[in-house]
C-alpha cells in the first residue's frame, strides 16, 4: 500500500477533532426518560429527578459552549428557562432559547468583565430550587472574568500577558488568575448556592484536572495565596506585576482576605462535576483512523507539556530514529500525541504554540541532515485557533523541507524571532481549519514512512 501522510495526517487530525465535538458527546451521554435525566462521562455517572426543580437554569463559558449549549437544549427542551453562553469571538452559533455573546482570548477585554458581573449576577439569582447546567470548555478564564475589588481589568489583563509571555504553564497561569478572581477556583459556587449545579466539562488540561479547567470556577481549589505569589517569582515577574495584584496577594498570604473554594466546604455537596471529553478520546481517534489507514500507530503521550520548541526538536530527533531503524516502531509508522507546550517569548514575530513546534521540528530535522524523504510532521489546535492567528497549526512534509533547504528561507531566524506564523505564512504549511466548536489541547502526529 502507497501511503501519503500530507494527505493522510490532515484527515486523521480532522478525524480527531470531530471525534470530540462536545454536541454529539452530551447527545451520547445525556438521556431524559420522563423527569429523570441521566447524564454519563469520564467514568462518572449523575442522574437527577427534574420534577423536584422550579426553574433550569444554563450557564455555558469556554470556545465550546454554543455546541454544548445545543445539545442541553435539545434534551431540556422548554424546561430551560434562562441562562448566558459565553464564548470566543468568531465562535458563536445561534442558540433557541439560550443568548450567546462573544468575548475575548487569550486576553479579557471590556466584554470579559461586562459579561462576568453577568454571570456573577445571574447565579446569585438562583436558590435550593434551581438546577444549574453549567458549561465549561477551554477559553472559559478569558472569556468570563470578575476581578476581585481594587484590581482593575487593565491590571488583570497585564497579569495575563505577563504570564503567557513569561513561559508559565496552564497550571501556574490559572493559579495567580483564580486568586484574583471573584468566580475562579471555586469561587462560582459561592454565587450559585445553594442551588443544585451539574457542571458538565470539556477538558482542555492535561491530566483533567477539574481545579485547573477553565480556573476551576466549579471545583474545589488546592492552591493558597502563597502559592501564586510563588508563580510570580519563579518567573521572575513580580517586580512587574501590576501593584495592586501583588498587594492582593500579600494580603491573602497574611490571613486578610478568604481563600478560593476548598475541598471541605458545604457548597461542594451540592456540585456535580462531569467531564465529558479530553484530549485522551480525540489521540484514541486518531489512532483508530491511523490504524486503519494501514499505519503501525502509537499514541506515546496524552500528557504533553514543557517548551513548544524542545519538543519540535524530540520529536525531529524520534523521526530520524524511526527512518534509521532505530526505533522498535516499524515503518509504516504514526505516532499520536497529545497535550498542551509552552512558549516562551523571545521575539516580535507571530505565532502559536503549534505552528513554534512545527517550526523547531523543521530546524531540527534539517540540522539532522538525513534525508526526509517519508517524514511528515503536524502539529495543531484542536479548537482551531493557535495563538493570535488564523491558524490552528503547521504542517512539514517532504515537499516543504525539500522547498526550503533548496530554496530557503533560512528558518533559525525566524524560530528565534517567535515567528512560526511569518514562516510558514510565506513557505506554505499552515493549517487552517477555522473554529471547530471543540477543545481539547492540541494533537501532534508524526509519520515516517
């Protein structure tokens, strides 16, 4: 069998993200026989007697929550009577009895702030006889956000920047931003008691971690002020932070001000979180289809994390482990990986963490000097945005190395520069998908053939 991985890695990725639309997986895992609704997911099983609420309340935040959305509607039907879905901008789908507005990511804007006071005012206008669906994808610690008093959104907004720009990862950044935070870590369920929450999740953290989801906003939180302070000088960012969040959170750490939600407190009897897909469904997909499309398939990680461009040059150097043999993984072979790297800014170019791996996988690969002939990489977002671009990743296959090690351009400088995106915008290889409506990390596949 020929095999074409440039045309075979686009469709397996495709595969995979269609595999976790948050629609057809309530759909799967909700079912409604009278009053009684029963809802399944990452082995967690709810059901919860209808009957016994006056009023069903649906609060959706994260880029995933108008499919979410869809499909809680579809099996409540009118029994919804109220509620916001919150998502990114460009992400909305029209809803029937649900309003949908758009924010901003990966940095609040003026809407973020508008629309969490609205969240905030709407769970606080629940009681011991309404049920809450909450919906919660990735995106969701953007898109909704209610700064604690004395911290202005500029300052909260400056937090983010320094935190994404510093090289922190998904758990130190959702650390300092639940701490200075009215809704995040917990701090939901404040609002929201003591009415009864089902929070349905779509987990976009490695290692489903309910606390670190979308900031934990219905989960327990074991971090402490002190931790994120800890954040801040690990990184070295505290002499830059804005002052008013480093005096919020000297105050926490004296005892001065209440701690997020923790896992002992009263309101967390009445919450019921349920993960309904994770980035393990959409690797498990994406091997199926790899399998089936004839290749000797290996999912060697759901857990990726660390720096963007260290693991493009490991997984350039397992590529030419596997072409010289060197690998027990006999060609033809694909290897699936899934997780969520980091960047650490260096430059002024554009990009994304997907499109910075796939740019340091070329570097490496080239500096490797074997030929690349059979060697395709892709690296992409399954929510189909990567970092501030139009992109959901990069594609390298043997016809782009081929262009540039003939042609040039000479891509180290752009690698140093943070501009992934200018790369491969003027050499081909971006993956452009648009928005999927899901979120689930990002996927890497890699074949040698």
């Amino acid at each position: 069998m020929t095999m074409r991985p440039q045309h075979d890695l686009p469709k397996i990725y495709s595969h995979a993200v269609e595999s976790v639309d948050p629609y057809r997986l309530i759909r799967a895992g909700a079912r409604l026989s009278g009053t009684k609704l029963s809802i399944s997911g990452q082995g967690a099983w709810v059901e919860e007697d209808l009957g016994r609420f006056r009023r069903i309340m649906v609060l959706g935040v994260g880029k995933a929550s108008c499919r979410m959305a869809r499909a809680v509607e579809e099996i409540l039907g009118d029994r919804v009577e109220g509620g916001l879905v919150v998502t990114k901008y460009a992400h909305a789908e029209p809803l029937g009895r649900l309003p949908v507005v758009e924010s901003a990511h990966p940095v609040p804007d003026e809407n973020s702030l508008r629309f969490g006071l609205e969240l905030a005012r709407l769970a606080e206008g629940s009681d011991a006889s309404t049920l809450v669906v909450v919906l919660v994808s990735g995106g969701a610690s953007s898109l909704c956000v209610l700064p604690c008093p004395g911290i202005r959104l500029e300052d909260k907004r400056k937090t983010t920047d320094l935190l994404l720009s510093c090289g922190a990862d998904i758990d130190e950044i959702n650390c300092v931003r639940k701490h200075i935070s009215m809704i995040k870590g917990g701090r939901l369920i404040r609002h929201l008691w003591p009415a009864r929450t089902l929070s349905l999740i779509l987990s976009d953290v490695v290692g489903d971690r309910l606390d670190t989801i979308a900031s934990g906003i219905t989960a327990a939180d074991p971090t402490t002020y002190a931790d994120a302070w800890g954040v801040l000088v690990r990184h070295g960012i505290e002499d830059k932070a804005p002052a008013s969040v480093t005096a919020l959170l000297r105050k926490g750490m004296e005892g001065l001000l209440p701690e997020t939600l923790k896992e002992n407190e009263a309101e967390l009897s009445l919450v019921s979180n349920i993960i309904v897909g994770n980035n393990r469904a959409a690797c498990l997909a994406a091997k199926e289809r790899g399998d089936t499309l004839g290749y000797n398939t290996r999912i060697i990680t759901t857990t990726l994390t660390g720096d963007a461009v260290e693991q493009g040059h490991a997984f350039a150097e397992l590529a030419v482990d596997i072409a010289r043999g060197a690998s027990d993984l006999a060609r033809p072979a694909l290897v699936v990986a899934g997780g969520e790297t980091t960047v650490k800014v260096r430059g002024r170019g554009k990009g994304g963490r997907n499109q910075e791996m796939a740019l340091a996988f070329l570097v490496g690969l080239l500096k490797a000097g074997v030929s690349h002939e059979g060697i395709s990489f892709l690296s992409g977002a399954t929510d189909g945005t990567d970092g501030p671009t139009d992109a959901s990743g990069a594609m390298v296959t043997p016809e782009l190395l081929s262009r540039v090690r003939e042609h040039g351009p000479d891509p180290g400088p752009f690698l140093e520069n943070n501009d992934s995106h200018g790369f491969f915008d003027a050499v081909g290889g971006l993956l452009v998908t648009g928005p999927t409506g899901t979120n689930v990390c990002d996927i890497q596949l890699l074949a040698v053939v």
